[in-house]
C-alpha cells in the first residue's frame, strides 16, 4: 500500500478517536473539561520537530539505497498548519464584547429538532401550550483583545493544541447566513494533504465548505461540503457517489453537522477516503493533483441555533450565545516533492523548497536540474525512481536540450542533445571532432585535446576538411603527405595555386636542335628561330593574340605536340577567347622538328600567334609563323603600352 493509503487509514483513525473524546464534552471556559482534539498529537510533534523541514538530513540518504542506487523518497508527515498564520474574516474582542456559552441543558430542552435552527421556540410552545419560555441561565464572559486572558485571536487555532488548556479562536457573535466566516490559511508551498481536520469549542456549524488553491491563494476550488441541506445550501446532492469520473471533485456530506457535542466536536476530511483510484495513487495523476494544495481555506456558512434569537424575553443573550470557536485547525500531508526529496529546508529568500536529489530542481523538485535532460522528468515511483539523467556530452559542453523525437527513436533511453560543444568537438553528443579537425586517438574522447587541427596546406590541399581517424587532408593531383605540404614522386614544384605540383615531363626526342634529324626541307618550309627575336608594336599588331605561358609538359598526338601550358597573362586575343590558367597549346610535329618555333619544357615564353582552329577545338594553335620568344620580365611594362596603343587605334596606322 502506498504511503498514502496508510495515512489515510491513520487519519480515519484519528478522526473516530477524536470524535469519541468529543462527544464525552470538553470546552473552553471555566468550569468545563478540556476534551482532546486532532492536533494534539501533531501539533507537539511538528513543534519537537522543529517545524517542515528542520534538523539535519538522515544518514544514510533516503533518497539512494545502500548500493547508491537512487530510490523514491518522501518527506515526513506533518501537521502543515502548525504555527502558521491564519487570515480570518471575522475575531470577537474588537471593540469588547460579551458571548454566553450553552449548556447541555438546554439543548435537551431545545428538543430534537433543534439541528434545523429553524422553529424552535414554537416547537417548545406546542409541547407547553400556554406556558412562557423557561429562563435559561447561560454562562456570559466578556472578549476582549487587548487583554490576554480574554483574547481569542487567530493564533490559538495553530498553536501547540494542549487539551488540558484548551486556546480557541472566537469569531464575532451571531454571523448567520447570508454572513460568512472566513479562515484562510497559506502553507507557504504545494503541500500533498492528506486531511483537514478542526476541532471546535462552540457547537459545529450547520454548514461548511472547505476550499484548496492550487496557486497560492489566486484562485479557489471545492475541496468538501458539509451541511444538512446540501440542496439548498450549495447546490449539490448529498452523499452523492464517488466513481472514476468525477473523484477529483468535491463532495457535500451532511455528516458532522448534528448541534451535539455542544463544545469538542471535529470535523475531519479525508482528501483520498472514498477515491476510486487511492490504491494506485503513484499511477493517478488526476488524484495527485486532487491532494495538491498551497492554501486552504474554511468558510463557515450558517450557525446551529434553538430558534431563541428572535425571541421576546432577550434575544439578545440569545444571539450573544451564538458564534464560530476553533481550539485547533490541522493539515496534515506532506511537502510536495514528488518523490525526490526527503525534507524541505528554506532557502535564502526564506521561502519552503524541496530539498531535491535525483538530479532534480524546483520547489516541488518538478523538473530537472540543468544538463540533465537525457530523459524527460517523471514522478518517482515505489517502483522506478525515475532521476534525471545528465546528457552524454563527453565533457565538452555544459548545456544540452530535450528531444523527444530523438527520445522515441532510441527506444526512450536518450533524448539529450548537446549545445555549444567546445573543444573543437561536434555531434549530438560532441562525440566527433568538428570541421577542421581530427581525434588524436592516443587521447580519449573526454580529453580537451582530444580533436587536433588538419593544418591542411592552403596550397596542396583540396579542402580544409581532414580524414576524423588519420588526420589526412584531401590533397590535390601531385600532392602528397598528411597535410598536403610536398610534391610526390614524380611531379614537382609548379608556381600555380591551381596544380602546384606538376609531372615532371620527358622531354621529347623534337623538341632539341640535336635530338633528331631535322627534316631534308627545314631550310625551304621555314626560317629556325635564332632566340634573339625582338619586340615591337608592328609585330604585336599582325597577330591575332598575344600571351605569356609557362610550359608544363609535352605530349605526342599524332601529327601534333599538344603541350600543357599555363598562361600567365594575356596581353591581347582575338576571336577566339583566351582565359588566363592552364590550356593545351597544339603545334604541328614538322615545325617543331624544324624548330619554327624552338620550345623547352618549364620554361616561359611570349607567344605572338593567328587564330586557328586547333585539332579538338579547344586550345590554341602555334605554327611556323608564330613568334615565341623566351619570356623576359621587362617585357610586361612595354606590352601594356602596346595594349594601350591598340584601344587607341594605333594597331591600324601601323
């Protein structure tokens, strides 16, 4: 059974008890016998125990077991009401004023009916036909508030509730209904109550309602009834059954509200008696709700009278006799923290919080604590503890968030993502290194240093991004090592960002005076350059293109050579359009055997030559007509002032 059904059977217990001492009398005058009440026993308790939440915690943990293992906890049941203000609508003694208490007498006399508070004196009339209401001598005192003796302030229905020396809060005389009485009562937090009992000094009213909030006292909502015309007083059948659907409403009961006992008589209301679903409470959100309460709130809404208030003797003395006294208002429960907590403590603005474990936070430990949403909060049950789980970061993050699509796609084992990984680490768990950077894997993942920079060359490497377990950066053709920082065998060193590293090329047999036979014609088919070549405007303006290449390699391709080059600048093109970067320059295999023109690999030349198609339509041809002079670096200032000259229109005059 869970905690809360055996407190249940506990307040029920108290209740009977209680009442049976009520009944054999007890009130709060001289002369009468003090009679036990509710509070008694909770009231010294809660004081021994220094109020909720006092003394130093419990060794072991209540919260974990003897493995450390997390279980629910609970903190002890209270009397919630024990030296609390209570805000009340209505106090005798200001100004002083009389009050007359009733005796057993005379409510015998009063006859059977006397409970209505309705027709008593005709009542009497007819069972003495012709005779005058017999004198009642009634006990009278005097309230007054500002003298101790005679007080009967708020503060008396929350005190240490001593039966021998019973102190009652009085209300003012006679406030019948429509009037009310008012007893409000702040807990200072959400409380989980689990009854509400008062103990009276005067006789019980005819009707009350008790009411809970939810919300500090903003709001109110029935929590019980109690009147014999549940109808006519509150719209609402009487003793009407409790099923499923409707148990986290309140009731009216037209129990506890006969006149007897005069004085000692309790009204208990036990928030899970009669609840369908009390035996499964840890199961019943709507019944943990129902429990919930910072405030409660007592209205007293009409008297028990005899009917002697209008009568013609004095009725005066008669209403005087009239009026609301408490000796002891409890609420009993416990400090609501949802099973993860075993005391509240006040915290430094003074305010009653939860002494959260399990990784929770809150003042009702209601959700968890920062960094630990791995799971979603829960309840703690006899069963499952339920604790917050910390989100899997590897130590690279101290903030993470829930998913709860991520939360069902792992079977509900994990929903926590990381935020703001540091480290140079990334992933839903920081668990990879971030772009840029690969796992040291001599180092675990927890490690700060555990992702090191790729240092991919800004040259040689195709990318920044680098292999996450080898640290190898993404090289270009003819690049190698780790970062991309030298040529591989077989290329070598190019000055171009876009292929920095070049084949090393075999020169071909044609391309060298003395590497092959120069065909028998070389003399009649054209002039072999002497490398002495000059210059000027009149040669830059008969060609249709003018640019400075870097040869790179040569190839044979049947008739032709094709040879890569890079073009360096262009200083002047034709039809065809000519782009600065790597192009495929195409000479025919004669004029190179014949030297028209003489060209060497990894070197620069300026080429002055006419558009032709070359023999795939891409490139740019070469033939015995063209000029390629070996490239000199003075040469760059006097080609732009051709170019100048030729946007001028000089290219034509010449």
């Amino acid at each position: 059974m869970s905690p809360w059904g055996w407190e249940a059977l506990v307040a029920l217990a108290a209740v009977a008890c209680l009442a049976a001492e009520g009944r054999g009398g007890g009130g709060m005058f001289p002369g009468q016998a003090a009679g036990a009440s509710a509070g008694g026993g909770g009231g010294g308790a809660s004081s021994a125990g220094g109020g909720v939440g006092a003394g130093p915690a419990p060794q072991p943990d209540p919260c974990y077991d003897e493995t450390g293992q997390a279980r629910r906890c609970i903190p002890d049941f209270v009397n919630a009401a024990f030296g609390k203000e209570v805000r009340v609508s209505s106090t005798c003694g200001r100004p002083p004023s009389r009050f007359c208490v009733l005796s057993e007498k005379e409510a015998a006399m009063a006859g059977p009916g006397s409970n209505s508070g309705e027709g008593k004196a005709s009542q009497q009339q007819q069972q003495h036909p012709g005779a005058s209401s017999p004198p009642r001598p009634r006990a009278c005192h005097l309230c007054d508030a500002a003298e101790a003796k005679r007080a009967h302030p708020a503060a008396y229905l929350t005190d240490l509730n001593n039966p021998h020396n019973l102190t009652c809060w009085q209300s003012e005389s006679f406030p019948q209904h429509p009037q009310n009485v008012t007893l409000s009562l702040s807990l200072g937090k959400k409380f989980e109550v689990t009854y509400v009992s008062l103990q009276f000094c005067s006789p019980r009213p005819e009707s009350m309602a008790i009411f809970k909030s939810m919300d500090g006292g903003r709001s109110w909502v029935p929590f019980q009834f109690y009147s014999a015309q549940c109808r006519k007083m509150y719209g609402r059948p009487s003793r009407a059954a409790i099923t499923k659907q409707n148990e986290q409403e309140a009731v009216c009961t037209d129990s506890h509200t006969d006149v007897r006992p005069l004085s000692g008589g309790l009204i208990a209301f036990s928030t899970l008696d009669g609840r369908p679903s009390a035996h499964d409470f840890d199961n019943s959100p709507v019944l943990q709700d129902w429990v919930t309460a910072t405030d409660i709130k007592v209205v007293f809404s009409r008297l028990h009278t005899f009917g002697d208030e209008n009568d013609e003797g004095d009725p005066q003395l008669a209403r005087d006799s009239y009026y609301y006294a408490v000796s002891d208002l409890q609420v009993g429960g416990r400090c609501k923290c949802n099973g993860h907590a075993a005391r509240c403590l006040r915290d430094r603005d003074g305010l009653l919080a939860c002494d959260c474990k399990h990784n929770t936070a809150g003042p009702e430990c209601d959700r968890c604590k920062p960094f630990h949403y791995d799971r979603p909060w829960q309840r703690a049950t006899a069963r499952e503890a339920n604790q917050c789980l910390a989100c899997n970061c590897n130590l690279h993050a101290r903030r993470c968030r829930f998913n709860m699509e991520l939360y069902k796609l792992s079977g509900r084992k994990s929903g926590g993502v990381c935020l703001n990984c540091r480290h140079n680490t990334a992933g839903r768990h920081c668990h990879y290194c971030k772009e840029g950077y690969y796992r040291d894997m001599t180092k675990p993942i927890t490690h700060r240093k555990a992702c090191k920079a790729c240092d991919c060359h800004p040259v040689g490497a195709a990318g920044k991004t680098c292999n996450q377990t080898t640290g190898q950066c993404p090289c270009k053709d003819g690049v190698t090592g780790i970062t991309c920082n030298r040529c591989a065998k077989g290329y070598q060193q190019s000055r171009s960002p876009i292929a920095p590293c070049i084949k090393i090329p075999v020169v071909p047999p044609t391309t060298t005076a003395s590497s092959t036979e120069e065909p028998s014609d070389c003399d009649s088919y054209c002039k072999a350059s002497k490398g002495k070549l000059k210059i000027n405007m009149k040669k830059y303006c008969k060609k249709d293109y003018a640019v400075q290449i870097h040869i790179l390699k040569a190839d044979k391709a049947g008739e032709w050579w094709k040879f890569t080059v890079n073009i360096i600048s262009v200083y002047k093109q034709g039809t065809n359009r000519i782009r600065r970067g790597d192009q495929i320059l195409w000479i025919r295999s004669k004029d190179i055997a014949c030297k028209c023109p003489k060209i060497k690999p990894m070197k620069k030349y300026l080429l002055l030559g006419h558009d032709e198609d070359s023999p795939d339509q891409n490139g740019i041809v070469a033939d015995k007509s063209s000029l390629v002079i070996q490239w000199r670096d003075t040469w760059a200032r006097r080609l732009r002032k051709f170019q100048q000259r030729e946007k001028k229109g000089k290219c034509k005059k010449a």
